[in-house]
C-alpha cells in the first residue's frame, strides 16, 4: 500500500494489517452495511501489473483468455492467465488508462503473474511492471451509488465492465448486489474524494467488499489455488472472461477442447456454509455420497455474512452438488448449501 494512502486511510480510522484494510472500527456493522448500504472500500489488496509500447496489444492477446482488442479506454474485461495445461494461474480485470493497460489481482500474484509473462516477452515491444502503488484504487457501492456518484462525476458507466475516463479518474462498473464501481486515481485526487464520498458514505474493510464479489459469482484466483482450475471449472466462460474466437495463447487447445469436445464434470458454486469461522481459498469440501476420486470440491473464496455464516463461491463436482450433500473439511463439518448464481450456468 502506498505509504501516504495508508497514513491517510489510518487517520480516517482505518486498522491496516499486512496492507489489508480490515475494517473501521465494527467489522460486524461493515458486513451488514455492505448489503444494504452505501459503502466504500479500499482496494490496495489488489495489486497492478501495467503493460505499455507499440506491442503491448498483440502481446498479450497471444497471452491472455480473452480478446484484449475488446479493452478500450471505455471498456473493460475479464481474463485469466493459464498454464500450457489449460489451468489458470492468475485471473484479473483488465482496464486501460492513457494508454497503458492495467491488469487488477491479488497482489499477492503480482510477482509471480509479472514474472512468468515476462517470460515470453522476447523481441516485443512491451514493457511490463509492478505498478501498484502507482494509482490508488477504491470501490463504491449501494443502492444510491448511482446518484451519489454522479453528484461528483456527472456521467457514469452504464453497463457492467464499462468504464468512463474523467478528470483524471477511471471508473469502471462491476457487477454486484448494487451498482458497485471500482475507480482509479492519482493520490492528491483520490484522497479528495474519498473525502468528499466520507460524508454520506460507510467505509468498510475489504472482507465485505468480497463478499460483494462473491455474491456476484466472480471469482478470484488466490495462490492456494493457483492452477486448480481450468477456466470453465470457475464460471470464467459465463461471465464473459473467456473468448474462443480470438485465436491460440497459452492453454488454449486445451481451454477449447473442454469447451467444444469435452463434458464438464466441476463448476463453480455459490454456497452458503454454517459457520462463521474464516475459511481459506483451497479449503477441500466433503461428501459422503462422492464417487469422484479427486475429491468433492474447493473453496474458491469465502467471507462471513452478518448472521453467523459464510457465503462462498466453491467449485464442486457436478454430480455431487445435485446430491447436496455436502459439508466443509469432513464428514463432521459444517453443512453447506447451494444458493443461486446471478447468473445462468445454462449459458455454456
């Protein structure tokens, strides 16, 4: 986190741990407020990876899931980092920005993301880099986020990925519960509106910001699931994160083939899980009824509800979800039942 947004974010009550905003004084009153309110979360857990020069686009078209062609300064995309083998080792939103295009994960992935595209570079004109802490990045949403915004913004994105570039801003519009936005900034501008938004606004730590994601079925790929899944294991084709048009990079054959020739025997599921104890990315789920030798399922990601449980999006076998018979860790752990996505796996 960059050293004078955290002391500004301190200052405001925010308790920092590990450049994590873990709340602002009432973790449960967050969780709640999250739901129903207007919040405003900062997004430092997230790092950023800029790609820029004359071969920036065909570069990581030849890398990427997804058609970078469709990424403009007005629009902005899912897409996935895969091995040769088809799984994903990063996954991230894709925006552009004066003509760099910057890719948001976990930054906990940076490094490693940043280092094994590096790889392929060769003789392409691309520069690739850490930029993090370049720009600050906060999210806002609710059920006024509409209005409140355009108070200071007089225009906004209107469908879901686009993005607007304003007075030095990029705002782009996520799915969610809420209209919810992610927007980016210089420091001396996003300390000024974080001011302004501080008024009428809730802050709240990052845990209820991804249960937002959560709800909305988009998952996050974490280092404890780094190459667990296939693309399509993860909904990534249904939330338009996937392209099979766009031609070859790396996994593709096998991405495509899943797609065309194969049956998909895992997906990802929104669950909701009887405790309220964390629960980690990669965490193995359980049932009695499986006859599938990998295992039942994975946490994908997951983060408490403000009524003593967990919401968590986890990829389990097919066959094994419609038994619902599922619980976390073993067969003497915490029930698990199966909510509906916000969108339709009928898609694919």
């Amino acid at each position: 986190m960059k050293p004078e947004w955290q002391l500004f974010l301190e200052n405001a009550g925010a308790e920092i741990t590990d450049g994590k905003v873990i709340s602002f004084g009432n973790i449960q009153r967050e969780q709640r407020m999250a739901q129903t309110g207007l919040i405003m979360t900062d997004l430092s857990h997230f790092g950023l990876i800029s790609v820029y020069g004359d071969g920036a686009s065909d570069f990581l078209q030849g890398q990427l899931t997804n058609d970078i062609r469709n990424v403009s300064e007005n629009h902005s995309q899912l897409s996935a980092y895969c091995t040769p083998k088809g799984r994903m080792l990063s996954n991230f939103r894709i925006f552009k920005r004066n003509e760099t295009f910057y890719l948001r994960l976990p930054r906990t992935l940076v490094e490693t993301t940043l280092n094994r595209i590096r790889m392929f570079i060769l003789m392409a004109k691309v520069t690739m880099e850490d930029s993090s802490d370049s720009l600050v990045h906060f999210g806002v949403s609710g059920p006024k986020a509409n209005e409140k915004l355009k108070d200071i913004f007089n225009q906004l994105p209107e469908q879901n990925d686009d993005t607007k570039q304003i007075n030095g801003y990029t705002i782009v519009k996520v799915p969610g519960i809420h209209p919810r936005y992610e927007i980016y900034g210089e420091l001396e501008d996003m300390k000024k509106l974080w001011s302004t938004l501080d008024v009428n606004t809730a802050p709240i730590g990052y845990g209820p910001w991804s249960r937002l994601d959560i709800l909305a079925g988009i998952p996050v790929i974490y280092p404890e699931t780094t190459e667990a899944f296939v693309p399509q294991m993860a909904n990534m084709q249904l939330i338009n994160g996937v392209n099979f048009q766009k031609g070859c990079y790396s996994g593709q054959e096998i991405v495509a083939r899943m797609q065309y020739l194969g049956k998909l025997k895992r997906r990802m599921f929104l669950i909701k899980i009887a405790t309220e104890e964390q629960i980690k990315p990669g965490t193995p789920l359980f049932s009695s009824d499986s006859t599938s030798g990998q295992g039942t399922g994975t946490i994908v990601d997951a983060q408490p509800d403000s009524e003593g449980a967990t919401d968590a999006l986890a990829v389990i076998d097919i066959n094994d979800a419609e038994k619902s018979n599922i619980r976390l860790y073993d067969e003497n752990g915490p029930e698990i039942t199966l909510l509906d996505l916000p969108y339709s796996a009928e898609k694919s």
